[in-house]
C-alpha cells in the first residue's frame, strides 16, 4: 500500500509539474520524523515535503486539506485511526526517541506443517481484500480459501504472541504447571487461526497437558469444515488429544444467542477474534452495544483461573466509531456490573478501568510470516479479561510508568509518570 501511494503521489506531482521531492510514512509502523510529534495524526499515511510555494495547486488537484508545520507542508492519505474530536496529542502523550522500553514480541511464523497443510492441500490463496472481508458469514468457494491464506496466519500470530507472553508469567506458569486437561471456547472461530494459535503455544509451555476441549462456534459452515481439517492435521503431530465440537450458528444478535450449558461448563479460555466488529456492522445501529453484550453473556463461563481474549480490527464502522473506543467504554461498563472479574491486560486498562470515561483508542500490530509473505501486518486492539482473585494472584504492579498504548502514544491516566513502558507486555513475577 505504501508503494503504491508513492507512486500515486509521484503521478501527482509530474501532472502538475513539479520537481520537489516528498516523503510517505507509514504512521502506524515507520519511525517518523521528529517534527511529527507535534501534530495529531489522524490517518495510516503522512505525505510531506519541504517547497511551500505549490500549496494552493496541490490541495485545488487532490481536494484535500493541505497543512503546515514550521518549513513543512503535509496532508493525510489512508485509513483513519484516530478520530478528529479525540484529545489533542501534545508533548506529554509522546516519548523521546532515546528511552529504553521492552516491548511485547509481536511477530512470529507459521509453523511449516501448518503452512503446508493450509496452503498446498487447502490451496489457501493469500489475497489481502479489508472491504469484501469485513463481513464473512456468506464466504464459499475460492472466497473462504482466501479468507484462509490471509487472515488465518494473521489470528494464528495475534492468538500465539499474546498468550506467549501471559504464558512466560511465573505466576500463571505455577498455575497450570499440573493440569492436564484444558478447554477453549472460540466464539465466531472462522477458520481456527486463534485456535491454533493457542494450542501451539500450549504445546510450547506445557507439555504435561495431554488433552484440550474446543468448542467452536461459527455462522459459516465451510469455515468450520477447514478448521476441522486443520485440527485433524495437528492433532496426527501432537501427543495431546483434541476433542473438537464445533456448532453452526448465525448470531441475530449477542445478547439473544442461547447458550446450550447443560452441566455448567466452564473454560479455561474464551476467544473472539474480529467478529463482535461483524455483529456491529450487520446491526447497522442498532447491535452497536455488542461488546457490551459480548462480555455480559459470556465471561461468566470462565472457569476459576481462566482467560478471556477479545480481539478485533481498530476500524470504523460505517456509522458509528471506532471500535477500539466502542470496546473500551463498553467493556469498562459490562466489568463494573460483573464485579467478579477485572482486566489483565492492557495494564492501563487493569488499573484505571473502572473510573475510565475516556474516549481511549489502542492498537497493537502484529506480524506472521508464512510461504506467500513475509512480514504480513495486522493491526488490532484487545482486552485480556481474567476472574479478579486470578488477577489478584498475578499481581498486576503499575510501577508508576508511562503505558503505550498505540505507537509512541501514552494513556492519559500515566503521562505523568517517570518511565515507559508497553501496555501490553506482562512482565514475570521475577522482574
């Protein structure tokens, strides 16, 4: 995408004659200028240069605000990430270019077995399409196996960071030290990618665990299908034993979709990935409190030391905001009502949640690396949900820290704190 904008910028710039040059940066993911810091920026790419003299004919021909800071003119190109009404970003949300921080490892690669299986006896195409993906229960045919070769490595590599990282701590490593037996539940599964995810790293850290329960649910029913396929394939390479339930259903809305508990069952892990984001765009207004409902029906299945992971995009639905902010004010308010549990990670969010009215807009981006690509890039915000006597054990210690949230930005509740660090790497009891 970034190539390809400097090749649109280039076009520009020769239709209207001019020979100054200009820089595009990635604002999620380059390290960009210094002067940048002082401006909110409010979309994926910045476009810059430093001839002020063509600044009238260049916003005339693209039809869009150009702006100045100091000896440079910029404009925005992409995606929007943050809204235009949020607060400001000033000097005190940034960090300077010489702090030291440990950050959360964030890429990965999918193992080859995986990557064989997926994309030569799947034939998974990898074929990046945000538009035609952002709604995926009619996905058949050739759709679904792209769906496969893009976004599986992509919750594969989101789902194994993650939980690596909550795994390594020393406190929740005693914790399932013996237990052999783990259950998942994966709410709006798709293909599996956070599911596999997960049992790999489980492989990694616990190898006295000798069975795993999933149950997984979904509206499409090819998808189900190859994750079917996909967990046969794994389970011929484990010593584990896989008992997979899968369920075929369309949710017409989270708050009415029946539960079918019987014996009370309870998990030791609840995944959603991108999917409360489909709910709300299919509601068109009126499913916006999805995360919300999300939470209240089905945290309370978590067992006494389970996990809940809710992930999704960080983009804007059509008509309402974006969903990172949509997640963070309902969440808060669903965890205020449910007083048993609390939130893990980010640490911000784990401190200040409960009187946190902001408008709070976070992401993280993850990349995995596979045979059609390397370095793929997803960007997605999330929330770690624990029970509160789990979280208690773990001991959540703030540290008085700066906590990054989205890049280089800071929570507002610990700008005025002393050092940086990631708000969503959870450190070892150790450290």
């Amino acid at each position: 995408m970034k190539n390809d904008l400097t090749r649109h910028i280039e076009e520009i710039f020769n239709s209207l004659g001019l020979t100054s040059s200009f820089e595009v940066f990635d604002c999620c993911n380059d390290k960009l200028p210094q002067w940048t810091k002082s401006i909110q920026l409010t979309h994926e790419y910045i476009v810059c240069c430093q001839d002020k003299s063509f600044k009238q004919r260049l916003k005339a021909f693209i039809g869009k605000d150009i702006l100045e800071n100091g000896k440079y003119l910029y404009w925005f190109e992409g995606e929007r990430i943050i809204e235009p009404d949020s607060s400001q970003i000033n000097e005190q949300y940034i960090i300077e270019d010489d702090e030291k921080i440990e950050y959360l490892k964030t890429d990965t690669r999918l193992p080859a077995i995986i990557d064989d299986f997926i994309f030569n006896n799947l034939k998974a195409i990898y074929a990046p399409d945000f538009q035609r993906f952002e709604y995926n229960l009619d996905l058949t045919g050739e759709e679904i196996r792209k769906y496969l070769g893009t976004y599986f490595p992509r919750s594969y590599a989101e789902s194994f960071c993650i939980f690596d990282n909550i795994f390594h701590n020393d406190v929740y490593k005693k914790i399932i030290a013996d237990v052999k037996t783990l259950s998942i539940l994966s709410v709006g599964c798709g293909t599996g990618g956070d599911i596999i995810g997960l049992i790999t790293v489980i492989e990694k850290h616990y190898p006295i665990v000798s069975e795993i329960n999933i149950f997984a649910i979904d509206g499409n029913i090819e998808a189900l299908a190859i994750l079917e396929q996909i967990i046969y394939k794994v389970q011929n390479q484990s010593s584990k034993k896989f008992n997979l339930k899968t369920k075929q259903t369309v949710f017409s809305s989270i708050s009415e979709f029946l539960i079918e508990n019987d014996n009370n069952q309870t998990y030791d892990y609840i995944l959603s990935f991108k999917f409360v984001c489909e709910i709300i765009s299919m509601g068109k207004g009126k499913l916006d409190n999805s995360y919300y409902d999300f939470v209240m029906k089905f945290l309370p299945l978590l067992s006494e030391n389970g996990i809940c992971l809710l992930l999704d995009v960080t983009t804007k639905p059509k008509h309402t905001r974006y969903n990172p902010i949509l997640m963070n004010k309902q969440v808060n308010q669903a965890l205020r009502e449910l007083n048993e549990f609390e939130t893990l990670l980010p640490i911000p969010c784990s401190t200040y949640s409960e009187n946190c009215y902001v408008d709070c807009f976070q992401q993280k981006t993850f990349t995995i690396t596979h045979s059609k690509h390397t370095n793929d890039k997803s960007k997605v915000a999330y929330r770690v949900i624990v029970p509160k006597e789990l979280k208690r054990k773990i001991g959540i210690i703030h540290k008085g820290s700066k906590q990054l949230i989205f890049n280089e930005k800071i929570c507002p509740h610990t700008v005025k704190e002393k050092e940086v660090a990631d708000a969503y790497l959870l450190k070892t009891t150790a450290e």
